[in-house]
C-alpha cells in the first residue's frame, strides 16, 4: 500500500526535500521497511517520505512547512517502541532523528552530556563509561533505540528504582514546537527553580507537543562494585517483605530489584537455551536482586550481610550469590530471557502495568484466574522491576490469540482500574492503549492534556490520534 498526500501536496514535498537537500530524505522504495511499523504494531504503512534532517533548524523548517500545510508527522526514533506510536499512519510524513548522531559534549564538572536527539542509548552509556561515569538509563533495546526516542517515551528500564525514569536524568532539553518555533532549554543547571520545568511536556508526551531536537543528560559516578543475587522465595508477601528489607539495609547501593513468578521461570527454563536457571523452579518467585557501590569489599560484604539476615528471618529459602563478572552476566540472561520466550512459545500478548507492590500477589492471581475462566489452557507469565511497582505480563491463549487481544485488555485493565494502578508503567500509550487511558487517568487530568495538546499543536499535527 502506498501513502499519498491530498491536493496541493506536490509544492509542499517538493519544499521538504529543498530544506533537507538530497541526502535529508528518501522516497518511495527507498524508505526501509523499518520505519514502517515499531516492534509492536500491526500496522505496517509506508511514510509519504521519510525525512532526515541534520541539525535543529532543519526540524524547525519541516515543522514550520507542515503547520502551514496542516500536514500531519509521525516523529520517529530508533523504532523500538511497543505502543504503536512511532508507525506512520495512511498520509504521514515520517521525521527521522537517524542523521542527528552527535555527542555534543561532555562535561565532567556538571557531569553531564550533550546529545543530539538520534544517538544511540548505547553508544551514550559507553561515552559516559569512558569518562568513568554513568548513564543509568538501560533497556533491552539499548543497540537500537535512541535518546530521543527514550525521552518522548519516558522509558523505565531495569535501575529506575536507584536513579529513576528517563525525566529523572534530564537536565535540558531543547525541543522545536508544532509551528517550527524552537523552545532553547539547553543548559546544564541542576537548580534550575524558574517557573514551570518546560522540559517535562516534552518528555514522555510521545511526540505529541514538541520534538525533542537536543537533550543535557545527567550523568552519575560510575559504580566501582556490582554484586547481584538471585533468592528462591516462597510467596509475594514474603517478596514485598525483601524488597523493604534490601531497600533499608543497602540503602542507595540497591540498583536492582527484579521479580520473575514461577510461571515466567519455567518457560525461561524450557524455551530460552541460552539462559541457564541458577535454581530448581519448584518455588513460587525468583528474585534478581543487585548491589552497586564505590567500595568492592565493604559492599559484597554488606550484601552478603543482608541476604543472610534475610535466610534468618525467613524471607528467602535459597540464595545464589553472583560476585563474577561472568556469574552475574548468567543472573541477568535469565531475568533477561523472560523477553525472549515469545520464539519457544509462539505469539504472546505483552502488557506494562504498573501498581502498588502490596496489590501484587493478589493482581498475578487475579489476571490467571480471571483469564482461565475464558481460556483454561491460556499461558502466561509475569515479571517485572517489582522494586519500581511495574510488572510485566506476557499471555497467549491458544492458537487464536490474537483474535482475543481486546478481551485479554479488558482483563487486564480491567483489575488495573479496580486496583487503581496505571495501564502503562513504561511503555507509553501510543495508540495501542489510548482507549484505556481513562481507565488511569480522570476526566479533568485528559482534558487538561487536551487543553496543552490545543495549545501547543493547534493544527494537530504532531503524532495526531496518540495518547488521546
Ligand atoms: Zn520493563
């Protein structure tokens, strides 16, 4: 299927390639078929043009020529969203960060970094390693997703329990508005108390107020130590128990707090080959737990400390402590693998939701029963970064499961609702959720962001018919 504009169109592409130049876009079949659908959706259309500027003020013209045209953009980063929202939709000129690639600068002093919106999550982590620090923000997709697309997500990720979501590690950002305006919050000030923080609409608003062009990302002192466990624990209370004793006895050295349910255990153990489970699946949770800090010594032995207080009290009935590079690299593959069964098991469902930790033993015993009352042989896992409130569930209900998607997001958002968590934790909404957004968010909270939307997109053409 191709994707065409309406009338009048011929002038406004040909203005497009004139403000990016020959390299700047491509067309027709030489648009890849990745920038065609995200790792989620099922919608898979071509852009009318794919376009690639090269700096800040480029963006701003395409914007500008859009507003003018009232031309409808779908923004796009490194393509590894799971909401649908970066997939163009019929009629949408696509706006790639891919040739904005720079690292900017570094700066020790305020320790930070100044990124172009395109660069990779990776490459950013290893350019801050090499100056001896650290970028905290980390996901699978950290080869191909990219800065941009981290920030117009708020992307969560496996350390947010120590440093945060993606907004917590911003302190700039530069964004150009729906009318080509560019909005120049580029500075690298902490304390920065100066009204309201502009920055945050555009993070996390998921291209839908502004396109993030250049970001000042917060760096931290990199770790010297790293000491991961994984406990066999016999119910959720006792789970939510550890993770208030693991946050009071490491205090700011607990980096992680991953929880993988018997069920997700086992088809890691049956479908994942390359992860190989550190224990036998007979108990109810597995979890990941990790220490970092700047005093090797004194923190192992801090950590042991607490994991046998933990034995002691109870808490845990088996521990496998990871103090190798190599050992611990085999915890995190296997909490890593529950994102990879999906080959061994066939399609699964996905779902990112997020509640309070004492609701969920309850939640993952609610979500089966309620599930096996429709489909008694349905299979389903859950695991997620328990220590941040966020679970993760992945289902499939036989053959047709992907004719059940809607009944199975009833289910689910439908206990969300009752136990009032939020349909999505760190994913997004895109336009695979946004008719559950109600189910999270009040009628005055959407109006409100109805209200900005009008404000700062007037035309609408920024990712219309996202998040709302
Ligand atoms: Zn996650």
């Amino acid at each position: 299927m191709e994707s065409t504009l309406g009338e009048g169109s011929a002038e406004l592409l040909e203005q497009l390639k004139s403000i990016v130049g020959p390299a700047g876009y491509r067309a027709g079949s030489d648009i890849e078929a990745k920038n065609y659908k995200d790792v989620m959706g099922a919608r898979s259309v071509p852009p009318v043009i794919l376009l690639r500027p090269s700096d800040t003020q480029q963006v701003s013209d395409i914007l500008r020529a859009c507003h003018a045209a009232n031309q409808p953009v779908a923004p796009q980063g490194g393509m590894t969203g799971l909401v649908a929202a970066a997939a163009p939709l019929d009629g949408e000129v696509a706006l790639s960060f891919e040739r904005m690639k720079n690292v900017v600068e570094i700066d020790r002093f305020t320790s930070t970094m100044t990124v172009e919106a395109g660069v990779e999550l990776q490459k950013i982590q290893e350019q801050a390693d090499e100056h001896d620090l650290l970028f905290p923000l980390d996901l699978g997709a950290r080869g191909s997703c990219t800065i941009g697309g981290n920030l117009s997500t708020n992307a969560g990720g496996n350390r947010v329990i120590r440093y945060g979501m993606t907004r917590d590690l911003v302190v700039g950002v530069e964004a150009v508005l729906a009318d080509g305006t560019i909005i120049d919050g580029l500075h690298k000030l902490r304390k920065n108390n100066t009204g309201y923080d502009l920055k945050q609409l555009f993070i996390g608003s998921e291209g839908t107020l502004g396109l993030i062009t250049r970001a000042v990302l917060k760096l931290s002192p990199k770790p010297s130590s790293q000491v991961v466990a994984m406990c066999g624990v016999k119910d959720f209370d006792k789970v939510a128990n550890l993770l208030v004793h693991a946050q009071s006895y490491l205090g700011s050295n607990l980096s992680a707090f991953e929880v993988i349910w018997q069920n997700t255990y086992k088809l890691i153990d049956e479908h994942v080959p390359h992860a190989t489970v550190p224990i036998a699946d007979h108990y109810s949770f597995y979890v990941l737990i990790e220490s970092m800090g700047s005093n090797a010594d004194r923190d192992t032995e801090l950590f042991i400390e607490t994991l046998s207080k933990a034995t002691d009290q109870g808490l845990v009935e088996e521990v496998i402590l990871a103090d190798s590079d190599t050992k611990i690299k085999n915890l995190w593959t296997v909490r890593d693998g529950a994102a990879e069964v999906y080959p061994g098991v066939g399609y699964m469902h996905t779902y990112d939701v997020s509640l309070n930790v004492g609701d969920m033993g309850y939640f993952g015993e609610e979500v089966e029963k309620r599930l096996r009352i429709v489909w008694p042989e349905a299979i389903l896992g859950l695991f997620g970064h328990i220590g941040d409130g966020n679970v993760h569930i992945i289902i499939r209900t036989g053959k047709d499961t992907a004719d059940h998607h809607l009944q199975i997001d009833e289910i689910i958002y439908g206990l969300i609702r009752e136990l009032q968590g939020a349909v999505s934790a760190e994913h997004g909404i895109g336009l695979m959720k946004k008719q559950f957004l109600s189910y999270s968010k009040s009628e005055s909270e959407i109006a409100l962001m109805k209200a900005l939307k009008q404000t700062m997109d007037p035309q609408g053409i920024l990712n219309p018919g996202r998040v709302f």
